[in-house]
C-alpha cells in the first residue's frame, strides 16, 4: 500500500476527477465528491450525519451506498460496507 497524500485545498476540480477516475471505491461524507463520483458512475459509500439523505443521496442506490446516521455508526460496520462494495465490484468485472 502507499502512504496517504493530503491534496486538500490543493487540486482543482478536474484534478480531483482526475484522481477519482482511477479509483476502485469513495467513501465520502455527503459532498460535492459524491456528487462526482456519480458523475463519474464510481461506486461510492456515501455518509449522511444531518443533511437528508433522501433528498441529497446518488440516486443509483445499486452503485452508491448511503449510511445514514453516520455519526452513530460505527467504524466496523462501514468497513463492512467497503469490503461488500469491493466484493461486488470484482463480481460485475468478471
């Protein structure tokens, strides 16, 4: 694994749908990221603490997951839903 780059407030928008493009899986709290990973048709996790998941979430709920609550969550149970989403993800390649 490589170690982990802070690109905060350093890229542009293009850059960073440049970097998610060659992603396998976001995970992300219910940003503008999200929205480009939809965009992109990336699969993604999706965490909704006090916004309306509802109203907000990608609507392809098949390629896109949503945790609502995600501040009771815990950090076992959302990397459950990584582990599940990469399973699916070598599942829809083969």
């Amino acid at each position: 694994t490589a170690p982990a780059v802070d690109l905060a407030g350093r890229t542009t928008l293009g850059g960073v749908a440049a970097l998610l493009a060659g992603a396998r899986l976001l995970v992300s709290n219910d940003t503008g990221l999200s929205h480009l990973a939809a965009a992109l048709r990336l699969p993604s996790i999706v965490l909704f603490s006090a916004s309306e998941a509802e109203r907000w979430a990608p609507a392809d709920r098949r390629l896109h997951q949503v945790v609502t609550q995600a501040h009771l969550a815990q950090p076992e149970d959302i990397l459950s839903k990584v582990d599940q989403a990469l399973l699916e993800e070598r599942i829809y390649a083969l």
